[in-house]
C-alpha cells in the first residue's frame, strides 16, 4: 500500500473562513450573465483575503506593489501553489492508464477538477475540455473545423463545415486570440471574415447585427468582456441574431469567468474558452466548454494517445468528449491548482467578487476622468469590470507605465493583444489598470495619485 | 539620483521633444539613400528612417519618422544628430560600443568623446526591457545604410 494521506482537494486559504455569501449551487444568472445585485466584498475582507497572496506582501522598487495587472494574469493564493505542490508531493501518476494506486489517486484528482470547474460556469462535467489556455481552446475549434471541412467526422460533423460563400463573424472588440483563429480558419476553407465594428468609443455597434447576420453565416465568436476596455458585451444580442439563422457561437470567457459569475447554459452559447491563470489558477491550464452533442460530433485537433478506442495500423476510433480532446499526457498539478482556486473564489462568492470589482472599476473611472490630461478610453455608460484603460495626453504608455513602476504600481502598457481596437480608438497603445479581489480602495488611490503628477515629471 | 531619474535624464527628455531630424526630409540627388522601418511588436513602436551618403561612404543626412516612447524618440534624436559625416565604419563602431553600454545592466563608465548625448541612455541598460527603445533608431539606420543606393 502506498501511504496516500488525505486528499489533497480542498485546501482553503486561512484568510477566507467566515467569508460567505448567498451565492451557492442553485444561484441565479441574468441571461446575459450579469451578477446579481449582491452585496460588495468589505475593505477589510478584502485585506483578509490579500493576505492569502505571498506576493502582494512584497515591496517592488522599495514601495509595497500595487498589482492592478490582473487582466494579464492574476496573483495566485498561497492554497493553488500548494495544491500542485501536494499533488506532486503525494499523488502524482499519469492519468487513464496504470492499475497503480497513485494511478488511481491522480485519475480521480485530474476528473475531480474537471467537476469542480464544470460546474463552475454551468457546465456538464464532460462539457469540459482541458487547454492550455484559452488561445489553444479557440484554436482547437478553429482546427477541429478545417478537419470537418476536409471532410473528417462525417456527416455527423457536417454543421462544422465551411468552404467558399460561407461566412465567420468576429468583432472589432476581440483580442488576437479571438480573431488570428478565425483568419486563418478563413484562410484554410475560403471562408469569408466579418466583423461587427465598434464606435470610436469602443462601443460595439449591435446594430448592424441584423444586417451582419445572414443564412451565411457558419459562426459567431464575440468576447463576453473586452480585454481592454473592460466592457462587458450584451451576449444576448449576439446569440438570438446566430440562432435565428442557425451559426455556432463563440464565447470568449477570458476576462470574464474570472470577474462575473457565468452560466454557459444561461448564456445559451454553443462554446465557451477561458483561462485558469487569469482566475488565480497556474499558467498552461485552461479549458473550453462545449454542448455535449456538439463535442461529440466535432473531429479532434491533437491526435494521439488517451484519446482514441481502437486502433489499427490504418485508422482509430476516437472517445466521446472530452477524451477525444485531451490527446497526451496531461497537466494534471495544473487541474488541479485550477480546481483550488475555483473553490477559493466559490467560497467568496462570484457575486460578491464582481460587485466589488463594479465598484472598482467606477473608482478608476470616474477618478482618471478628474485628472487633468488624462483621458479614458471605453464609453461612459457601458457596464464594466475594474478594467480601465487611458492615455496621459504627451506621454507615452511606456513611460507612463514605468513612471508608474518605479512607485510600485503594476499596469499593462501596449496594444494589450488588441491592434484593431486601438486603431478603432485611434491609438497605437493605451495603459491599462485592471483589478481582482485583492485590490483595495487604497490601490486606486494610489494609481490616481501617481498619475497626476506624471505630466509634470516629464515637463509636458 | 534614483533609478528613474537615471533613465530620464533631461538630455533624454530634452531631445525626446526636440526629435532633431524628424520628419522624413526628400532624399537628395546624387547622393546614396537608403530606408528602413523599424517595428517594436511587444510595445508597438515603430520608426522609419532615412540615411543619405556620399560616394566616399560618409553619412550626410539622417532623418526619420517614429511614434514610440521618450527612449525610442530621443535615441533617433541623438542619433540623427551624430551621423552626418560620420564614415560607415564610424557609425558601426559607435554602434558597437552603443550596444555594450545597453548590455552592461549599468555597469560602465561610457566616454562622452565618443558617444556625445547618446552617453546619456547610460541609464536605460538597468532596465532591460528599455533596451530595446533604446537599439531602434540604430538598427533602423544601419539597415538602411545597407541598404544605400543611388
């Protein structure tokens, strides 16, 4: 026998005991994912749960950091590292094959995580696919699709066809990771890329859904909240103009499932990509959602072991989902660091978690508005997470964000993987500031601060 | 003087606003020209540049175009106002040791005989992700040089 302790899933951080809310299993979404009216995180459970992360302990440049780049990635809390760690320390196999009892043990870990995280956003637990990260989910639609083009999966796959006269519809709004996959899905079926446009405001123009929108549309890939406008789209719009004329739908929950409580099946979208390291999980786990039947019926993308039934010197058959996508060994530390972090932030509460964001990101708002020579971008009226993005007039980003850093402050300066959308503002760069539960009121101040005072340093 | 002080040295943001030989200038007659664009993809800098030599392979004229950060702009600035007259070989070696400096994480002592105000982006080398506004303008113009034609 081999001396397996305790099962290492739930190890919860100190700093969240007594921390509830009336979020639980059977809470209610809005359909366009919207949380409900909850109450916001304290200022002083906010400190309790900052003090879960080891590295906003730390002093930058001699200063206390002030980490408001989440929307790059967000800090982990000390339980998500020491998951991985405790899987690799007591559990660690490979998963689906061996009679071993580690083999076991780091089988129903890795399936554990999948239920953990499934249920999360809604999901069934085999509506789960493993990725790397979101990018890799949304290239594994874009990929599955030229292999059903190619006439891979048979009749069955036949909805997953495109070819000349048919048409994808993306936004102006998306980052590369949901646009680049789309290009170059057109590129390989002589499919047609459209896009619905944004207002120089950034705002997206749901209006010309209707007309962008017709019988030739195949599919529809929209984010659920802009990466760097913090904006958050109004999905309904989008699915009821796909499934008037049948397309697939593609969500791009990267900035959302980390923010927002979401419901896939609330939200009705046909798939789903997000990524666990924006969510307090590792890096190089991420999942994608999709309908069961639509899973079923898609090919595979990465072909290989742990994803096949029978197979002979010619040809294989392949697992049902989520299996047939899960090609290799997988990361199972990473599931399983996810699956930690979806219980830390479940124990807090989503709703709670986005109220605190909303007011966040109103702080950021209304407070860079004030200063003068300083402008935001994003239009003034949309819902938003405490996402902000803006432009210190006769400054550049660059210099911004590392006036910024020298006083601790931690910001995104760039294109923000966004180059469309900054021409659309008229921009080739932005700096953005974005939040997570740990940041606090005092962390705003800070930026607002500092940022008044970035003009006069370089004699604009 | 702190860090950030060392990188923004007034020299820096002096001639990140002056921008000496900005905009591009008409290439003149009988002299070799040659362009290049310069693109920084993590930031989104970018620069063109417009080098003019004689047939004795000495730089006449630099002039540019950029959006980028005060490094960037300030390093075409300087740098446009050092290589007229300069030979090719003087240029590749003021590049040379250009490089070093950007390299030494702020461990040198640069000669001002032989670098002028580009002795100022001292400071940028302990930030090494600046290392990289501070090189474009170079690159740019050597690319250019090599490419020179009538």
């Amino acid at each position: 026998m081999y001396p397996l302790p305790n099962r290492p899933v739930t190890i919860l951080c100190h700093g969240l005991s007594g921390i509830h809310d009336n979020y639980s299993e059977d809470h209610v979404h809005t359909m366009t994912g919207q949380p409900e009216a909850l109450e916001a995180l304290t200022a002083g459970e906010v400190e309790r749960i900052k003090a879960d992360f080891e590295i906003l302990e730390h002093q930058v440049n001699g200063v206390d950091v002030v980490y408001l780049d989440s929307g790059a990635t967000s800090q982990k809390p000390r339980c998500v590292y020491e998951a991985e760690q405790h899987y690799y320390e007591n559990a660690n196999a490979a998963v689906h094959r061996g009679a071993h009892s580690l083999a076991v043990e780091a089988t129903e870990i890795y399936e554990e995580a999948r239920e953990k995280v499934a249920k999360f956003i809604g999901a069934r637990t085999n509506e789960l696919v493993w990725t790397a990260n979101a990018t890799e989910a949304l290239n594994l639609i874009s990929y599955s699709m030229s292999n059903a083009s190619l006439g891979r999966g048979g009749e069955a796959a036949a909805r997953f066809r495109l070819g000349p006269g048919d048409e994808i519809l993306t936004t102006e709004l998306e980052h590369h990771a949901n646009l680049i996959p789309w290009q170059e899905l057109a590129f390989r079926t002589g499919a047609t890329l459209r896009y619905v446009p944004v207002t120089e405001d950034g705002a997206l123009r749901y209006e010309l859904l209707d007309e962008l929108v017709t019988e030739k549309t195949k599919l529809v890939a929209f984010t659920h909240v802009s990466n760097v406008l913090g904006t958050i789209t109004d999905t309904q719009k989008f699915v009821d103009a796909a499934r008037k004329v049948g397309a697939l739908t593609v969500l791009d929950g990267c900035q959302s499932v980390p923010h927002l409580p979401v419901d896939v099946k609330a939200l009705d979208v046909d798939f789903m990509a997000f990524s666990g390291h924006k969510m307090l999980g590792p890096t190089g786990i991420g999942a994608l959602y999709g309908r069961e039947e639509l899973l079923n019926a898609m090919p595979p993308f990465l072909t290989g072991g742990s994803m096949i039934t029978v197979v002979d010197m010619e040809h294989a058959e392949y697992m049902p989902s989520p299996q047939r996508f899960e090609a290799g060994t997988q990361r199972i530390a990473q599931t399983h660091g996810l699956a930690t972090a979806v219980s830390y932030l479940d124990e807090i509460g989503m709703g709670r978690i986005a109220a605190w964001e909303e007011h966040l990101g109103a702080m950021l708002y209304e407070g860079i508005s004030k200063i003068e020579g300083v402008r935001v971008f994003g239009p003034a009226d949309a819902q938003r997470i405490g996402t902000v993005p803006f432009e210190v007039i006769g400054v550049h980003p660059h210099d911004v964000g590392q006036y910024l850093d020298s006083r601790g402050i931690a910001v995104r300066v760039g294109h923000h993987c966004a180059q469309p959308l900054h021409r659309a503002l008229g921009v080739n760069s932005t700096t953005r500031a974005s939040t997570y539960l740990y940041n606090t009121e005092e962390d705003i101040k800070a930026l607002l601060e500092a940022l008044s005072s970035v003009r006069e340093y370089f004699g604009v | 003087m702190n860090e950030l002080d060392q990188l923004y040295q007034q020299v820096i943001l002096d001639h990140s606003k002056r921008r000496i030989g900005s905009p591009l200038v008409e290439t003149t007659e009988g002299l070799l020209h040659g362009e290049s664009h310069q693109h920084n993809p993590i930031c989104g800098d970018q620069i063109r540049v417009r080098v003019e030599l004689d047939d004795q392979e000495h730089f006449t004229s630099m002039s540019w175009e950029g959006d980028g950060c005060s490094i960037s702009m300030a390093s075409a600035s300087v740098l446009a106002e050092m290589l007229p007259e300069l030979t090719k070989e003087e240029f590749l070696g003021k590049r040379d040791y250009f490089r070093e400096m950007m390299r030494s994480k702020g461990n040198f002592q640069p000669d001002e005989e032989v670098l002028e105000d580009a002795a100022a982006f001292v400071g940028v080398s302990k930030f090494p992700a600046r290392v990289k506004c501070a090189m474009l303008a170079w690159v740019a113009a050597e690319v250019a040089m090599h490419e020179a034609r009538k």
